[in-house]
C-alpha cells in the first residue's frame, strides 16, 4: 500500500460518451455496502438518491472484471480493498486517490453507457505512482490505454482512440497517448507499456527508459508513429 495521496480527475471534455436519458428502472437507497469476490472487496458509498439499480450493478460488474485482469497484469500487489464514492459534491466526471474513487451522479445518469469511466479510474489504483514520479500524460495515457485493452463497454459508450492528426503530440496525454501505445504495441514493443509502468511505480522513469528499452527515443518513436500511424482496434 501507497502512502501518497494520488488524485486523478477525468476532465468532462476527454470522454466521448453521448448524453443519453437515464432508465426508469429501481433507484439505489442511499447509504454503503460492501461486497467481496474474487479476492477483492469493493465498498460501495452512494449518497444519490437518484442513482440506477442497473447503474450500480454494471459499475460493481465491471470492477471485478477488469479490476483483477488490470492488476494480474501490472501490479499483483495492488489494494484488495477499493471504495467507490457516488458524490453529489464532486463535479468532474470521476477522480481517484488513497483506493477511493468518486464518481460525479450527474454524469453516470447522463451518460449511463460511460462504464468503462470504472475501467479508466481504477487502473489508476493499480498503478499506485508515487508523487512525481512520472509524467502526468503518461500516467493518464496508460490509464486510457488499460480503458481500450480492458474496457467492458467501449462501444456502446461511443468511446474511441482517436485517429492521428498533424500536431497531435504524446504530451496531449489520454486517448491521444494511448493510442500511441497501442501502436507500440503492434510495431514491436508489446512488452513496454509493463516496463513504463513498472518503472513509474519504483521510481525509476527517466526520459531515457524510452531508448533503453526500444533502441530509439520518445521523439524517434513518436516521429516514426506520425509517419505510419495506422492500428488495428476493436472495441468491446
């Protein structure tokens, strides 16, 4: 366990998802409860009296199924225990720190099909990064990247790696990174998005970790990316 407090707000303008008018299906009773599968317990806090059953049950769903692939993958030692918060108080999309992640209820009713918002934040939880020990568009690139590999609901969510245009840069962080990463993926280095992570956990990310694990820097890399940007996607 991590004692850094680590905050990753998702912006508004990074999710595509498409507004969409919430089911009139069972609301949630306000108060905490707690389930425990697979090794892993989530708490879950809702102070919306509002919120969906169905809401509930796919975000619960989509933890245990992405949490514990994310962590078998990057990080086995991550928390057992996470907590989600439906907080009327907070007015972003979503925000992780400490294993809590609190979720805005206005947008999980607006945009009921964004459940991979879940996918996104608690890969945050996973890689439990030490304050300033990378830079901030890799960390959300790699979370967005783990939002595409793992993601439950992509699709129906409108959700997408957007194409390459001429002055995109990997600084633009999120989607725009991660995208990156999936071509890295494909042209070579399927291994790496592990070794940034790794290294961004222990700190040990240096600018340098690029050209000793590719043979080429970020900028060759990314100048090659830009040159030849093509992926093969498929979303669930």
């Amino acid at each position: 366990m991590h004692s850094a407090f680590l905050l990753f707000p998702l912006a508004l303008g990074l999710l595509a998802a498409p507004a969409a008018a919430q089911t009139t299906d069972a609301t949630v009773p306000v108060g905490r409860d707690s389930l425990t599968q697979k090794g892993y317990t989530l708490v879950f806090i809702n102070q919306d009296p509002a919120l969906s059953a169905v809401t509930k049950k796919r975000m619960v769903d989509a933890f245990y199924k992405v949490y514990p692939q994310e962590a078998k993958r990057f990080n086995p030692k991550t928390l057992r225990k996470v907590t989600f918060f439906v907080n009327p108080a907070y007015t972003g999309v979503a925000a992780t720190g400490n294993g809590v992640v609190d979720y805005n209820p206005k947008w999980l009713h607006d945009h009921p099909e964004d459940i991979d918002v879940v996918t996104h934040e608690v890969m945050h939880i996973v890689q439990a990064y030490p304050n300033g020990s990378g830079p901030g568009w890799l960390t959300e690139g790699i979370a967005d990247y783990a939002r595409y590999v793992y993601g439950v609901n992509n699709q129906a969510g409108n959700w997408k790696l957007p194409e390459y245009k001429e002055g995109q840069s990997y600084t633009n962080s999120y989607r725009i990174m991660a995208r990156f990463l999936v071509w890295l993926d494909q042209h070579g280095y399927p291994k790496l998005v592990n070794q940034l992570d790794n290294a961004a956990r222990t700190r040990t990310y240096t600018p340098e970790i690029w050209k000793q694990q590719t043979g080429k820097t970020l900028d060759e890399l990314w100048a090659a990316y830009a040159a030849a940007p093509a992926v093969q996607l498929t979303y669930r």
